[in-house]
C-alpha cells in the first residue's frame, strides 16, 4: 500500500520544506495542469526538474495537460519515476506508454470519473499503473466519488486474473474516512493532499497508512 501525498496542498513558496515533510511517505505526487485539459494552472517540467532535484523519495507525476504524447516523455525524461498521463487527452496511449517505458519511467494511464473502464482492461499489460479518479481532476479539495469504486472492482479483478503487476491508484478526495473503501474496492496507491497538509505530515500519513491496515486486514 503506497501512501503518495500530493504536493497541490503544500505551500508553494516553501516547497522544499513540505517535500522533506513528507520523507516518510512512499512519493511525492506532482500535478501538473495546462489550464486547458483542466481549468487550472501548476507546474511545468523546469519546477518538476527542481522538484526531482531536492525530493527525498521518488516522484509520481500526473499529468493533466492536453497533448501528453508530445510533452509526457519529457518528464520521464528529467527522472521521475512514474508518468501517468490522461486517456482522454492522448492521441495513442499504448505509443506513449511504451515510450516512458522506454525512457526507464513507470507508465500510468488515468481514467476521469465519466471515463469507461472496459476499453482498457485488455490493454494492462502496456501499463504499470492506472490512476482512477475520484473527483474530476482540475482542484485540490474535492469530495470523494464513490461511484467510481466499481472501477476499481473490474480492474483488480483483471490484474488478479492477469497476475500483472499493475498498481490501481486513486486521487481526489482521499482521507481517513475514504481510504478504506477505495481500498476496500482495490486501490493499493493512494494520493491525498489536504489530508496530508492540514496537519504534521508524518502524522497524517502514519494515520492513512493505519486506516487501511484496518480495512485490508
């Protein structure tokens, strides 16, 4: 079970601080927004370069941009160690998956809420994570949607069938409370920001790793 605080919760003006913060999660989740897949604006490959450079643990990067087959190997490229762009904004996602892996980076492909699952159970093998998303991506503090849970369910049943090892994240709204049923439903990476940030780091995450040992054991 991998613990992956987002850092859109940190304070940006001291972002190296809060990355050291959270040395005790499993990576540092990194959003990055074009404000035109998604109506709000973050960070590009210069700040994710410099995020690399002083991150204790090893960078999740997420990308919410229009064109991914264009600018995602670039990120694989500056060493991050898991890319996962959008299946909505992708012009060919096996292509691109390859590349990354290519590059060395862990390839992850992420669903919207409205996205259909099915289409891209037979396609897990060119994937090494899928990020399902519990909030519609674009802002940080969201509520969790359960109703993408059966999502999940359909997914780790095929990795379970596959015997692949393709890790089922979910972002949006993850705290104490939803932990447990996105990992009751099969999530085992989880990104929470917020949840992370409102108090001591290290705190909050030993606190959501605690939440789902109660609901998977």
């Amino acid at each position: 079970m991998r613990i992956n605080p987002s850092i859109l919760a940190a304070d940006f003006v001291n972002l190296e601080r809060d990355i050291a913060s959270i040395s005790t999660a499993d990576f540092v989740h990194v959003d990055v927004m074009d404000n035109h897949f998604v109506p709000n604006l973050t960070f590009g490959p210069q700040m994710v370069g410099r995020i690399q450079d002083v991150s204790p643990i090893p960078l999740d990067v997420h990308l919410m941009i229009d064109d991914p087959d264009r600018w995602a190997p670039g990120y694989a490229e500056l060493g991050a160690f898991s890319v996962t762009f959008h299946a909505e904004a992708a012009a060919d996602a096996v292509a691109l998956a390859r590349r990354l892996r290519e590059i060395g980076a862990r390839a992850g492909i992420a669903l919207k809420p409205g996205t259909d699952v099915d289409q891209y159970l037979e396609l897990l093998p060119e994937f090494d994570q899928v990020l399902v998303m519990t909030v519609e991506p674009g802002f940080g503090g969201q509520s969790f949607l359960d109703a993408v849970m059966p999502k999940l369910g359909l997914l780790r049943a095929e990795v379970k069938r596959s015997g692949l090892d393709v890790w089922l994240q979910v972002d949006g709204g993850v705290d104490e409370n939803t932990i447990g049923i996105a990992a009751e439903a099969g999530a085992d990476t989880f990104v929470a920001g917020s949840a992370v940030f409102k108090g001591d780091p290290a705190t909050q995450i030993a606190a959501l790793r605690a939440a789902v040992d109660r609901h998977v054991h």
